[in-house]
C-alpha cells in the first residue's frame, strides 16, 4: 500500500474554523486540534484525583465476556488505574461493521494513541458503543458493491438489546453475493459466529471490536451499565430538577448562529430517555411531574427523581448529554469524530461546564479512500486523477470525451465563421438603419443559440458512442464515490479485504489525524 494522493477535504464551516482556530469559536473549545492541543488535555486528564476502579471493573467483566479480547486489551484496561488516559471515538452498532468509516475512526483513535506513546504519553484506544440509539434504519445494513444487504426485523427500544434470532437471512444475501470467493465466504463462516443467533447486537458488536482490533488494543465500552450510569446519577438528577443542558445549548447555539453557522443539534427541554428492555422513550416535563413523550410512563411529583438512585440504568442520554456522560465516566483525553460529529461537539461545551465536566480536545477522524488496482488502471486509461472522480456522472464522461477529441469542433469552427460574418454584417447594417442594427442583434443571437444547440447535440452523439469509456467511468464512481458520496460512507470492508486484522495493520501507518484532507490509499 502507498499513499496516492491527499484531496482537498469539504467540511462544515464550523469545523473548518475551528481547525483555522478562527477567534470567533475559541469559547467553543478547550484544546487546539494539534498533537500539543492533545498533550496539553492528556497532561490535564492525567492530573485530575479520580477513582477509576468501577470503569476497570467493568471494561474488565465486560471483556471477559468476549472470546476475542486480547492480552493487550486487558493490559490497556489495567493502565487506566495507573493515570493513563483514553482516546476514545464512538459509533452506532452497525451490522457486520457497516460503512468503512466505523474502520477509519477506531485505526484513527489507535494511530493518535500510539503517536502520544511516543511522546511520553500514556494512552489507551477506546471504541465507544452507541448501545443505546434506537436509529434501526440506520445500522440495519451493509452495501457491498454498490448493492444494499439488509437485516429486516421490527425493531424496538435500544439497538444494542436487539436479539440476532432472525439473522439469518441477511447472512444468506450475504454468502449468494460472495458465492465464487471461497476467501470471504470463508471470513462470513467467522462472522456468522460473531453474529450468533444467541446473542444481542451489542455482544456481537463488541465481538467483531475486539475480534478485527483486539491485538492493537482497542478497548470497547458498552456503557449500558448500572454500575457507569450509577456515576451519571447526579448529573441525570440536575437535568431532571432543573434542565440545565438545554439552557447552555441554546445559549451556545444562538452566538454560532449570530455568526452565521449551521447548527448541528438542537436540544430538547430534558435531554433524557427512558429506557427499558425494548423500549426508549424522550423524556418531557408535565404539569404535574414527567412522563414519556409517547405518555406510557407518568411519575408525579418527584418520583422520577426518586427512581434515578434505583435504577439510573433506565435513564438515557440523548446526543446533548451523551458526551458528558462519556466524559464522566471516562479519563478521556481526546474524543475524535466526524465533521457531523465535531460540528455539535463544537456547539457543546457549555454544556459541559455548566457541570464542571472536562471537555476534551475534540479531533476530526481520519478521512481515508480506498483505491483498487483496478481502480488506478482504470483512473489511468481514462486519462483522470483522484479529484476528477468527484465530478457528477455525465460532466465526467463529457471531460473524458473531449479529452479523447470530440466532434464538437466541427460546429465550433462553422460558430466562429459565421459569428464572424454576422459582425461584418451589423456594421454593414448600422451604416443603413440603426433599427436594423437592432434586428440584426437579434438574429445574431438567436442563429448562434441554435448553432450552440446544435453542438451540445454533437457532443451528446460522442458521449453515446463512447461506450467503452463511459464502463470505466462507472466502474471509478462506483468505486470512489458510490451514489456521488464518498466511499467511506457507503461501502463495507468484506468489498476489500478478507483478512480484516491484516488489512487493517496495512492500514495504520497512514493514519494521521493532523494531515488533514481525504487521504487516497493505493493497495
């Protein structure tokens, strides 16, 4: 593998300005998106006096219960009673790993927690399960090759409690697409016990973590867990008694927009669900109390305060209050994300400290493309470079056929002459009748609007007899940029590899989260 190129990277305003360091955010960040922004939090983390017995404890149990966790893993997650800190990035339980950016984020978080090692550091990968979203739509399904494999179930309450009973379809789909690869029909027979039948999504996904990443020492935390949400308790108590999350966000929200930002979130009055087995449900203040928006549950009085010390468990927290929960419980340095991600992170700090929670240097994840060697071949023949495969379908084929000579010259050069002509002719014109002039104008524009026509025309002839490039020019789309979005948002791993934790080794000297753009990784 090579890096082939490093293109040019769009991101929301915000995120740009903020990796600019534009004075006008600097209260929406605590740290520089630097290696010494990342130190200068470490150094901060480390110092603070707290008790991280319980998360060691329970990253312990939990690990213990996945086959797939290494020595490193349990020696990382020894180190956080020892002031290390964590590098922790989060994303949903997407089935069987999802788009490749659920890649991209874990071998970011382990490349940044190697690079402070380096320097002295010590630090420890964290892969965060969004256990608790309920966004079904959302992680049901893999694209391999452009073609869409779904788990079709109703699903209800916290995706990380829903049961892989009713799987076996989507693995079938699955093995017909891969049915003459005998090496990644190879890799489903592995996934297919990851994505056991007796387990929940939550326990699959924690398997496929440690399984793909456990021998690089990423530590994955389900933090769906009354003993971590036990430690959330006060501050699930002051959301509920006086809703401060929603007052700091909308504070922060109107100044970024004052200066003309898209915001990312907009709270709620309680940033809060109620969550049980296979239900959870927002949270909203009554007359007389609080109840469940869909009015289910109904607690008068204080009696929903009241159940937080019972069951803090079923309290949980939506995309304002969830990064300070991860906060609360972690020793986290860095949390690395992507634009949509850092946008609202940018919006959030202060939330956090409107609780006195540290706020960590929030880091924009590698954003990485995978080229083939059919892809380069193919990129070559056409004459394009990586940049070029941004371009929509029809204006590529039509940059590909006039590079490759087009008609269009044909009519061009008749345009020229007869544009000539008809100027000849208005002067002759003007000397006559200045209303004829006018005419003349006229005809001139309309007889060249037509030759105009007649030569997009010519060009659309060449661009239906050139059938042969218009195939690579698919072939590039569809694996660059599938459906005009970048690759790393649509296509799955098992499209690259078949071997993940080889491939992913490969991958990691290329990580580098201070080398901003969309790195081009030639295999």
């Amino acid at each position: 593998m090579q890096l082939a190129n490093t293109l040019k990277a769009s991101l929301p305003a915000l995120v740009q300005d903020y990796l600019d360091q534009k004075e006008d955010i600097s209260e929406c960040y605590s740290y520089a998106h630097t290696l010494e922004g990342v130190k200068a939090a470490a150094k901060t983390r480390a110092a603070e006096i707290k008790d991280y017995s319980v998360l060691v404890e329970v990253l312990t149990a939990q690990a213990r219960a996945s086959k797939y966790a290494s020595k490193s893993v349990f020696e990382n997650i020894k180190k956080l009673n020892s002031g290390a800190v964590t590098i922790t990035t989060g994303h949903q339980l997407c089935i069987f790993g999802g788009p490749l950016f659920f890649f991209h984020k874990i071998l970011s978080a382990v490349a940044l927690s190697r690079k402070l090692q380096e320097s002295g550091v010590e630090a420890v990968p964290v892969y965060w399960m969004a256990s608790e979203d309920h966004d079904f739509e959302e992680i049901n399904h893999v694209f391999i090759n452009n073609e869409k494999v779904s788990w079709e179930i109703d699903a209800k309450g916290p995706v990380g409690h829903l049961s892989l009973s009713h799987l076996a379809d989507f693995k079938k789909q699955l093995s017909a697409l891969f049915a003459n690869d005998p090496l990644k029909k190879e890799m489903l027979v592995k996934l297919d016990a990851i994505y056991a039948q007796n387990k929940n999504l939550a326990e699959a996904t924690r398997d496929f973590v440690y399984s793909v990443f456990g021998e690089l020492g990423v530590v994955v935390i389900d933090a769906d867990d009354s003993r971590l949400k036990s430690q959330f308790k006060p501050i699930i108590k002051r959301e509920l008694e006086v809703q401060f999350s929603n007052k700091a966000l909308e504070k922060s929200n109107k100044k970024l927009a004052e200066l003309g930002y898209s915001l990312q979130v907009e709270g709620r009055e309680i940033n809060l669900f109620y969550m049980l087995d296979d239900y959870r449900e927002r949270l909203v203040k009554t007359e007389s109390g609080f109840a469940t928006a869909d009015s289910l549950h109904l607690w008068e009085g204080s009696a929903l305060i009241a159940e937080v010390d019972e069951y803090p468990e079923r309290f949980s927290p939506n995309v304002v209050l969830r990064p300070v929960y991860q906060e609360a419980i972690l020793p986290n340095a860095a949390y690395i994300g992507g634009p949509g991600e850092l946008s609202y992170w940018l919006q959030l700090k202060p939330v956090f400290d409107a609780v006195n929670c540290f706020y960590p240097a929030a880091l924009l994840r590698d954003m990485v493309m995978i080229s083939t060697e059919k892809t380069q071949k193919r990129l070559s023949q056409l004459d394009l470079n990586y940049s070029d495969a941004k371009l929509k379908y029809d204006d590529l084929l039509k940059l590909v056929v006039r590079k490759e000579g087009s008609h269009e010259h044909i009519v061009n050069q008749s345009i020229t002459e007869i544009s000539t002509s008809l100027d000849g002719l208005l002067i002759k014109l003007e000397r006559l009748n200045t209303n004829l002039k006018v005419s003349g104008e006229t005809e001139r524009i309309r007889i060249l609007k037509r030759l105009t026509a007649l030569q997009k025309k010519v060009l659309r002839h060449d661009k239906s007899n050139a059938e042969i490039a218009a195939n690579r020019i698919e072939e590039v789309k569809n694996a660059l940029f599938p459906f005009d979005t970048p690759q790393e948002r649509v296509h799955n791993w098992l499209v690259y590899s078949h071997e993940p934790n080889k491939w992913c080794e490969e991958l990691l000297p290329f990580y580098s989260l201070f080398d901003l753009g969309t790195k081009v990784i030639a295999e």
